[in-house]
C-alpha cells in the first residue's frame, strides 16, 4: 500500500499526507509489518517520532519496537535496538515508554546474546534510561546483575564501558550493592583460579 512504501523508504511527509488524506494507516504487508515495523526495518527514526508524537492507539509504536526485540529474528532485533537507541534519546520522557512497554528485560535479554553489536546497542539503550530509578528496578528484576558483571570481561571496549554505566546505575539502588559485590567476587575466581 502507498502508506507502507511511504514508510518504509522514510518519506515522511508523504506518511503526513496520506494519512490526512485517510489512508488506511494499519494495513500489513504479507510478512506483517506495518508502517512503524518497515520504518524500523528501514531505520526512519523521523518516522517512528512522527507515528510516536501522533499518539494514535492503533498505532503503539512502542510496543510494536518492543516486540520486535522478542523476535527471534536478529534483524528484528537489530533493527528495533537500533532505533530505540536514538529514541530514547529523542524526548526527555521517552524512557517512561520503554518502561511501560516492557523494554527493560527485552533489553536485557540481548545483553545475554552472543552478539556484539546487539549487546553493545542494548547496552547503550540501558545507559541512556538507567538514571531513572524505575528503570534500575527493572533491570534488577530481569536478573541483570550476572550478565551485566561478565560483560566488565568483554574484550570490546564499548561493551566494558557500558556494562560499567550499567553496574553504576544499578548500583544506585541499596538492594543491588551486595549482589554486584558477590558477582564480582564469583567472575574473579573464575577468571583468577588460585
């Protein structure tokens, strides 16, 4: 349809147009992606921050990104960190929408992958909202402190300094000190056997 081919190539003033001229906004491809999945698919942040300043229900963009973190396709995945890493960014209270979608262990969830650049965008996305203590909580309850502590092994740079950020922010919360302590300890004996 005209609105996803609009989307997806990142012609957002055609988007604007013909959804003012009442085209159908919702409609799906065969692969079932809608506009907001192709403009991620396709990185058009413009796009998504459009969809997200609409604020149509028909549209919920941050569950759409949300979900297509839980995908088992890497692209997918990819493709939505990708974006969530500048949108948080983008508002000051675009972490409240990541958090109410359930982004938090979503993202936490791609720390625990095999994937560099998975772990390293995931891990910025986590530095970008982690000041707020809602999401410090989160990421507490999605278990993040083991994986958070072995990422501080990582041979890539990018992914020590975040995991670092990460610890710090979840160090902020009293309840996480003694946890982070205690992993520590575990990752030294493993990596410094006597």
């Amino acid at each position: 349809t005209p609105i996803l081919l609009a989307a997806s190539s990142g012609a957002l003033d055609a988007v604007k147009c013909l959804i003012e001229q009442g085209a159908q906004y919702t409609s799906i491809d065969k692969e079932g992606n809608g506009a907001v999945h192709l403009a991620a698919l396709h990185f058009h942040t413009n796009t998504l921050k459009y969809f997200i300043s609409w604020n149509n229900d028909d549209i919920p963009v941050w569950d759409l990104l949300v979900g297509m973190l839980k995908s088992d396709d890497i692209k997918r995945k990819h493709s939505a960190v990708k974006c969530l890493e500048v949108l948080s960014l983008a508002a000051e209270n675009n972490w409240k929408f990541i958090l109410m979608a359930e982004g938090v262990p979503a993202l936490v969830d791609l720390l625990r992958l095999d994937n560099v650049e998975l772990q390293s965008l995931a891990g910025s996305v986590l530095c970008n909202i982690g000041s707020h203590n809602e999401v410090r909580v989160e990421v507490s309850k999605a278990n993040a402190i083991p994986v958070v502590v072995s990422l501080l092994a990582s041979p890539v740079p990018m992914i020590h300094s975040r995991a670092a950020v990460i610890l710090g922010d979840l160090a902020c919360l009293d309840v996480n000190q003694g946890k982070i302590s205690e992993e520590g300890t575990n990752m030294m004996r493993v990596h410094n056997p006597e």
